[in-house]
C-alpha cells in the first residue's frame, strides 16, 4: 500500500523547528500541490530555499508571521507546508496538479507526503479562528495543535473513520463502481463511520444502504491512512448472511455492483491501496476467517 514505505515510517511526531534552505516546502494552492514531474513520472517538491525566493518575486501570501509549518520528517528530510495558499513558481518545471488524483508508485513516498501534508494543510487552513469564540487561534509550541489564546480551546487534527468492506458469499468477492465520481475502477463497499456508531456497525449499515445485503461475521483486516479526505481507512472483511445474494442498487450511490468469482476478479494489486490488496488476498484465499 501507499504508507509501505521501504525506508521506514513517516516520522510524524511534532516538532516546534524553523525551515533551513535545504528543508522541503510542500506548497498548496485550493486542493492542488506545486510539484515537478519529470518524463520518468518522477516527483520532486522544492526546497525551502527556492520556495522562499518564489514567494519574494510573486507576492505569495501568508495567513500571518509564519511562512511555513513543521509537519514531519521522512527519509533524512524534514517537511514544511507553505503556511497559505500558494502563487506561482518562478521555475517552469513547477506546476499545480490536483493532490486528489495523485496516486503512484514510481514516487511513492513523495505521493504520500503530499497526500499526508494535504491532510494537515487542510486542518490548519480550517482552523486559523476558533469556532468557539471567533478569536485568532495560535500554534502551540509542544505539540501538533491550535490553540485559542482567548477562550483556551485546544483543536487538534481532524481523522475522519471510514470502511472498506469485502462482502464475500463463498468463492464470491462484491466489486463495485461508484457513480458520478471520477474514479470509474472497480472498488468495494465504503463509506464514513457515523456520529455514535461502531466501526461493526458502519460495516453492516453501508452494506445494507449500497446493495441491500445483510452480513454477518465482521471481521477487521488492515488499516491505511488516506490523508486526501481527511481520512483513516479500515478493511474489515464480512459474509452474507443467509443465500439470497440479490443486489439491490443504491443509484445514487453506485453506478454497479456484482459478484465475482475468485478465480476471476477483474481488478488486481496496485500496490497503492488497501482496496486492491484485499482483493488481491481474496484471491489468494488468505483474507482471515
Ligand atoms: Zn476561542
């Protein structure tokens, strides 16, 4: 998956340091990321050196003193975000593509980087005034939180819960295709965990809302961070209960649904997502029992 980093772990614990030249600047602008992809579909992020140059000659702006924000460190790197929206780059190599549909595996780590510092990006842009009493929040020097000078609330990171369920009747895994998104592969059964909810719970309920199906023995596989929506992904696998295994379509939901075989899915490992390595584990007849 995506966070399988070869060298290790993304080193996400905070910490309150300044940028050097060399550091990396993760630069957002609306959902898109300033990156330069080269014809091997390689990519690279700029240094605090260039991005600091570029905001100079192109009047980027900035939600106050702080140019940019500690996120983390991977791979003998620290990471910043640019602590704004971004402008333009003043080299040509540099151009905003959409963090949303950035998924690959020749820069994998980078992918993820982004995809993780767009998580945060997104957090601290929602969260520069507290909801409670409208003041001015502050970065606290500890720890990864805003907190309210005036009121004293303390805001920390949104992760949004979600499933990703793999329905299977015997031999038989459910794929399905969303309707009206831009994704058009096949997928599974997912969806956001609900306010006073178990996550067995979510797993039936969506299952029940998209294909009109009751299952039985849940059971959790693995887990992926999915930094893109904000969110913590996790697999669970579950049976149907009893033999009537008729779709009954939400439409507005999905544009398909259909059992599948398993020795013959039509969609396999893309070493990206916990989607496709749990089909990939069905077939191989290992998901957990
Ligand atoms: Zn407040």
């Amino acid at each position: 998956m995506l966070q399988d980093l070869e060298y290790g772990r993304l080193e996400n614990e905070f910490r309150n340091i300044l940028p050097a030249e060399e550091d990396i600047v993760v630069c957002f602008r609306g959902s898109s990321a300033l990156l330069d992809r080269n014809d091997q579909d390689e990519l690279h992020l700029p240094s605090y050196g260039e991005v600091l140059a570029w905001a100079e000659a192109n009047h980027w702006e900035s939600w106050n003193g702080n140019k940019v924000q500690y996120v983390f460190r991977m791979q003998d790197k620290n990471y910043f975000i640019w602590w704004g929206e971004a402008g333009e780059s003043a080299d040509p190599a540099y151009a905003y593509e959409d963090t949303r549909m950035l998924r690959q595996l020749v820069s994998k780590n980078i992918c993820y980087a982004i995809m993780t510092a767009w998580h945060l990006f997104d957090w601290y842009r929602s969260n520069r005034f507290c909801g409670r009493c409208g003041a001015k929040t502050q970065h606290d020097a500890k720890e990864r939180m805003m907190r309210c000078p005036q009121c004293n609330q303390m805001i920390f990171p949104k992760i949004a819960p979600s499933v990703i369920v793999g329905v299977t009747h015997g031999d038989y895994l459910l794929l399905s295709k969303y309707a009206n998104r831009s994704y058009t592969r096949y997928g599974m059964i997912a969806g956001f965990t609900e306010i006073g909810e178990t996550v067995e719970e979510t797993v039936a309920r969506e299952v029940m809302e998209e294909v009109g199906l009751k299952v039985k023995n849940i059971r959790y596989y693995k887990t992926q961070p999915w930094g893109v929506t904000g969110g913590l992904l996790l697999g669970y696998y579950c049976d149907l209960d009893g033999e009537d295994d008729t779709i009954t379509l939400d439409r507005e939901e999905l544009a398909m649904a259909e059992w599948f075989p398993r020795n013959d899915l039509p969609a396999h490992d893309d070493g990206i997502s916990l989607t496709r390595e749990m089909i990939r584990v069905f077939e191989e007849g290992k998901e957990p029992q």
